[in-house]
C-alpha cells in the first residue's frame, strides 16, 4: 500500500516502514532490548533510556525538517 504519492522520489523508503518485513524486525528488537534491559542495573538501564531518548530526539527532529520544506 502507497502511502505518499506515487511519484515520489522517496516512496520506496516510506514503504518499508508500512511492511510486514519491518513490524518483524521491530518486533525482534524490541524483544532484545527487552530481554537485555530485565538484566541490567539502575545505571545501565538509566544509560539505556538515555540512548533511547536521544535517537528518538533524533528521529523527531528528522521528520519535522522534512515537514518544513
């Protein structure tokens, strides 16, 4: 399912992210972070919420510059 217009130069990548194929691999990291976090110390998991919020900082700010032009 196309989710942008067909003509558009990125509609392969907007693509994977809308695929059954991408949902697995989400699925699959998530268990992992899930599985390394219910082992970690306070301090790693503080380091842990720290990356995770500092990519997803980066992720937002990607998509809200696109959204400027």
């Amino acid at each position: 399912m196309a989710i942008a217009e067909a003509d558009n130069e990125y509609q392969m990548w907007i693509d994977t992210y809308h695929s059954e194929e991408y949902e697995q691999y989400t699925q699959r990291f998530i268990d992992i972070v899930e599985r390394l976090s219910s082992g970690a110390d306070e301090e790693l998991h503080q380091e842990m919420l720290k990356a995770f919020t500092l990519s997803t900082q980066y992720e937002l700010d990607f998509f809200e510059e696109v959204m400027k032009k």
